[in-house]
C-alpha cells in the first residue's frame, strides 16, 4: 500500500530529525543552522503525513504506521 511507505518515510524523516537535534547540542558553533534543518525535515515528514490523512483519510494500517 502506497499510504504505508509514505508513512514509513515520514517515520525515517522524523528520526532524522531527531538526530540533527542531538547534533545540535553537540556542535555549539552549528547548532542554530542544525535547529533549523531539524524543523525543516520535521515539518516535511508532518506534511507527508498530512498528505496521506487527506487523500486516504486516516484508517487503522495508517495510524500504526506513523507511531
């Protein structure tokens, strides 16, 4: 199912995310250009999940997936 590996996808991004944080705190001197790539993938796997609710509507396979 399509839905499933764009889910999946966002999951990875949200992960990446993650770590750019970590780096964040790590690397003083990039921490703001960090922060800043952080929210930019966070906000593109929000996005993706977005696209998926409104063209497939949220069903149970879905949600499990984004969790």
């Amino acid at each position: 199912m399509p839905a499933h590996e764009i889910l999946l996808e966002a999951k990875k991004l949200h992960k990446v995310s993650e770590s750019l944080d970590v780096l964040a705190t790590q690397h003083i001197p990039l921490e703001h250009a960090l922060t800043v790539l952080s929210g930019n993938v966070r906000n593109s796997a929000k996005l993706l999940e977005v696209l998926v609710a409104l063209k497939l509507g949220p069903g149970p396979k879905l949600e499990s997936a984004i969790n």
